[in-house]
C-alpha cells in the first residue's frame, strides 16, 4: 500500500530523478548490474490503532537507502529524497496522510559492490487510503 506513494513522492520530484533516474529506484532489492547510483525502499512497520468503532490509522515507519560509488553525489541525492518526502501531509495521491518526517540517518560503505550508501528512516501516519 505505501510502497506506492513512497514511489511516486520519489519519482516525481525532478531534481531527485535528475541524479537518479525512476528506473533504478526499486522496493526491497535493485535488479542485478543495476547501475549506480540508485535507491532501495522498504516498509520496515506498520501498526494500526483502533477505537471502539473500528481502524483509526496506520503509523508506518520506512526506510529509503541510496547507493552510489561518489560520495558527493551521494549527499546530494540524500537530501532530494529528504526533500521528496519529509513535510508532506493531506491528500497525496489516494492517501490521507499526516506529516512524514525524517525519524533517523545512517551511512556506511559496501566493500563488496563498492559503493557508499545512505539510509534514511522515516514515518508516516495515514488516515485514510
């Protein structure tokens, strides 16, 4: 379910598709001999509250990791995600959504494909799908 939005809210921000194109941001796990840079999203929770006339929302937390062999570009795509997703709220494609904001940051370098990587932690409530 917000798998969807989190794709579209990347995929339509221009100056993130600029540094890396909609084709290489994927959900869970790139494609192989996928070129970098490129973006990983996954759902790492959602939990639903209820009141005693049913669902009430969804808080998700998820994960966005970004890959590249250039350490600069790296920060510079980091920061067009951040900008794709944090501070959004209300109607957003079919979702109601509240406020998404940035719940977490870590860096690390893989020695295996080479390659520097920056993930970023974010939640979401949802109202309404």
């Amino acid at each position: 379910m917000i798998g969807k939005l989190i794709y579209n809210l990347l995929s339509t921000n221009t100056d993130l598709t600029d540094l890396v194109p909609s084709n290489s941001m994927y959900p869970y796990i790139a494609n192989e001999n996928t070129p970098l840079p490129a973006i990983i999203y996954t759902i790492d929770s959602l939990t639903s509250e209820y009141d005693k006339n049913g669902w009430v929302n969804d808080t998700c937390t998820f994960s966005v990791v970004s890959f590249s062999d250039n350490y600069s570009l790296l920060q510079d795509i980091v920061l067009q995600v951040r900008n794709s997703l944090e501070l959004m709220k209300g109607i957003i494609s079919t979702y109601t959504v509240n406020r998404l904001q940035l719940e977490g940051l870590s860096e690390g370098y893989n020695i295996t494909e080479n390659c520097f990587l920056t993930k970023l932690t974010f939640s979401v409530q949802i109202t309404s799908y």
